[in-house]
C-alpha cells in the first residue's frame, strides 16, 4: 500500500517563501505529483517529478529525494491567491494509479 | 479545449436512495478516474479505467457502488443503496498518459445524504 504525510496547515505573510513537505511510503513508485485545490474547487496540476532534484515552474518548485522517500513544494513570493490546498500525490510504479496525501491548507496573510 | 464535465453539480438524496452521476472526460484521454474527496481530506481513488477496462477498483465499496465506461469515453458512478457517510464530493478526472501522468479534474458533484 502507500500513505503520504503532510501538514496539515501553514500560515505565510504575502510576499514570503513557504515549503511544504511530503513524506510518502510506497511498494512501487513512480513519481510524486502536487496538486492545488481552492474552496469548492477542483484540484489543478501543478508539478511533477520522477526524478531527484528540483522542477521550477515559475514561481512554484518541486523537489524530490527518492532515497529519503521525501519532496517538497516550494512556494516564492506568496500572493494572496495562493491560499489554498496543496495535495501531494505518488504515482504507483504498475497501474498509473495515484495515492493523495490529506493535503496542507496554506493561508496567506497581507 | 474543453474540460472535465461533470453532472449534476449538487445532489441531495436521503439514505437508502440511489444516486448516479455523469463524467465525460477531455476528448483523447484515455484513462478515467473516480475520487471519493470527503471534507478535509484528499481525493480517494475509487474506480481507474483504462479506455473503457477497469485498471483498479480495490477501494470501490463494491456491495454499493457501481462504474462503467462502455465506449471508452464518458463514465457513469451508481451508489445504490447510499449511507450517510457517502455525502462527500465526487471527482471525475482524466488523463492522456505521458511521463508525468497529469489529471485534469471536472468540477465535481457534492453529494448530500440526508
């Protein structure tokens, strides 16, 4: 089977840097996945890496330690609208298919 | 493009009723998935297809609840009998494969049962 860790909240001032970690348990893995979530809606896809290192997407990166079962999200120069929930995800080595963690509700403040 | 699209967006039933909800995932996708999401915590996988064959379905509560794709297009989700730990919101996502597998989510049907 496979279990994810996460907190289950942080808070940041607009303008900060904020991570999030992820610890995972898994029997096969393939990659690790972030997703945002806003209130009532639907998740989005924000990176992926199934590789070590580190993934920059503007201002959002992702990094990954296949040794330490361990990644993290790295959120630069909080906006107000990056309040939200941030799910990370294993992707299973056989069928595709992917665990979420319980997410990390982060709430930007001015 | 067009999106996941999701039937209907909000349903109230009383328990013991049935409920059935619509996805029609992104045109091209082959792969199509179900998730149980229950306030507060992640999306649960319940049901994976894989064009219209069943990839994974050990967490579909079988005894209750029911997923087709007959022609490997939209998909259809069936609680029947429901229970009150159903209420919850279900999410329809797809993907079309490649390294990072990404899923595309429709804007899900929050199921209420009464």
């Amino acid at each position: 089977g496979q279990s994810l860790e996460q907190p289950s909240e942080v808070t940041a001032v607009e303008g900060a840097i904020v991570q999030i970690n992820c610890t995972y348990q898994t029997s096969g893995f393939y990659g690790l996945s972030w997703y945002q979530q806003h209130d009532g809606g639907a998740p989005t896809f924000l990176s992926y890496n199934a590789l070590d290192g580190l993934e920059e997407t503007g201002r959002f990166s992702s990094f990954l330690s296949r040794s330490d079962s361990y990644g993290y999200l790295l959120l630069q120069e909080l906006q107000m609208k990056d309040s939200a929930s941030y799910f990370c995800a294993v992707r299973d080595l056989n069928a595709g298919k992917s665990t979420f963690g319980d997410g990390t509700t982060l709430t930007v403040k001015p | 493009e067009a999106g996941v699209a999701q039937s209907p967006r909000y349903k109230i039933i009383e328990k013991r009723q049935s409920v059935a909800f619509w996805c029609n995932p992104i045109s091209g996708h082959a792969t199509l998935y179900w998730y149980q999401q229950i306030l507060g915590q992640g999306p649960k996988l319940l049901i994976q297809f894989q064009n219209n064959g069943v990839v994974d379905d050990s967490q579909l509560p079988k005894d209750r609840f029911s997923a087709e794709r007959l022609k490997g297009v939209d998909s259809t989700l069936k609680i029947q009998p429901a229970k009150l730990e159903d209420s919850a919101v279900y999410l329809c996502a797809s993907s079309y494969g490649g390294l990072s597998n990404e899923q595309f989510f429709g804007p899900g049907t929050r199921l209420t049962v009464l």
